[in-house]
C-alpha cells in the first residue's frame, strides 16, 4: 500500500494534502469531535461570533485554555515533518488545512491553505490590527487592542463566521487542479471544508486517505485507504524522496 502511494506521488503533477484535526492528535493536540474531544468538556456556544461579542471575558477564558494552555507545547510530529519534505522536493504543491494550530508552517511547509484560520494570530475586532498571540500577555482577559483599544479576538473562525476568502479560493483551486490527495485525520464532517476533496475526487484525482479508522470519506471517495497513524505512514512514503 506505501509503495503503491509512492508511486502515485512520483507520477503526479499536482499533489495536494488535507488535513484535519487527526494529524495533530500525536502532537498532543486533542480533536474537538469524538470520544476524547475538546467539544464533550465545553459548550461550543463559548466560540460562537455572537456570544464572544457579548461575553467576551467569559470566551476568553475558554479559549485561552483550549488554545493557549493546550497548545503551547505542541510540536511537530512526524506527519507534519513529511508533509514539509514532500513539498521542498517538489512532490506536493500545497497543504489545505481544516487545523489551526499552525504546526504545518512551524514543520517547514511554505504553501499552506489555513481553511479555518490560525490561532497564533489575535485580530482586532475594531482596526484589524493583527498581533501574535504569543506577544500578548493573556493572565489579562480579554485582550485589547493596542492601537485603539479594542477587543481582540483569535484569527480563526468562530460559528457564525465566513471562511477566509482568500484561503477559500486557493483551497477549491488547487483542489480543482489536483490528481493526487493526501487526505489526512480528517473526519469529513466539517462543511464546507470536507467539500475539497469531494471536488478533486469530482475533477478526477486519486483520493489517498491516511487514517486508521474510517471517515465520511472512506466509502464516498476514497481510493487508497492507509490504515495507519499518519506519522508512520508519512515517515514510510517520503523515504521514497
């Protein structure tokens, strides 16, 4: 079965990943859906765009423990890694990422497609001031805007919100252009993201999927399925590069 993703990725001329929550889980990172997910310990109301604007104090608290108290030690692991080498070899094009936690650009990944934005950024709700979150001393919540003094909220999508335009557009066109993807720990539940490997596999890409339980995709579109954890299988496919 590696082999036979080897070989695939070698004959391609426009390979593409998407990931989603999975591939994090060996970093420490826990999922939000499932058993062990973060959205059976906390209300999803708390990440709400209506209920942040309203009760930002008590958002804040919530979010600075899953994605500040949580995330902070979250490395790279072994699927990241892979990911960045087949890209510098020239193998994959581009990485369309549902997670936002920013490891594929922290494992050395250049092109990277954030579908639901990036956590290590804050965002004045007012300016649009943009700030690194690790620039910003969160004991104090919520934070302010240092150019005027405003809420600041984490650049990435709460419910209620659009997708970012730009990762939008690059997702669905490097989709449309695809004829291999590396569809790694994502569920396909998340809409409108899991519609990105529905429109490669629509446009006549192999859908190659990493994971070793089942997803919305295993019987839908998928044609290798590796049922294995994604830091291992990615470690075996790029010894091929």
């Amino acid at each position: 079965m590696i082999e036979k993703v080897q070989q695939l990725l070698k004959q391609s001329k426009y390979s593409i990943a998407f990931t989603g929550a999975g591939i994090s889980v060996e970093s420490g990172i826990p999922p939000f859906r499932g058993e062990s997910g973060i959205w059976n310990r906390y209300d999803p109301q708390l990440l709400e765009l209506d209920y942040f604007l309203q009760n930002p104090e008590t958002s804040w608290v919530a979010i600075r423990e899953i994605f500040y108290d949580f995330f902070t030690d979250a490395k790279p692991n072994a699927a990241h890694v892979g990911l960045a080498k087949l890209e510098e070899k020239g193998v994959l094009k581009s990485v369309v990422t549902q997670n936002i936690d920013n490891l594929h650009f922290e494992a050395g990944s250049k092109v990277v497609h954030e579908f639901h934005g990036n956590s290590q950024k804050l965002k004045c709700i007012h300016c649009a001031y943009m700030v690194a979150a690790k620039d910003i001393d969160l004991s104090i919540i919520p934070p302010k805007c240092d150019k005027c003094g405003s809420l600041l909220k984490p650049d990435f999508i709460f419910f209620g919100e659009g997708i970012p335009p730009l990762a939008y557009e690059n997702s669905f066109k490097d989709a449309r252009k695809a004829d291999v993807v590396l569809v790694i720990g994502s569920t396909g539940e998340v809409m409108p993201a899991c519609q990105v490997p529905i429109e490669a596999k629509r446009n006549g890409a192999i859908i190659v999927e990493i994971n070793p339980g089942t997803s919305n995709f295993t019987n839908m579109i998928t044609d290798i399925h590796v049922q294995m954890e994604a830091g291992k299988a990615m470690e075996q496919i790029t010894q091929a590069f």
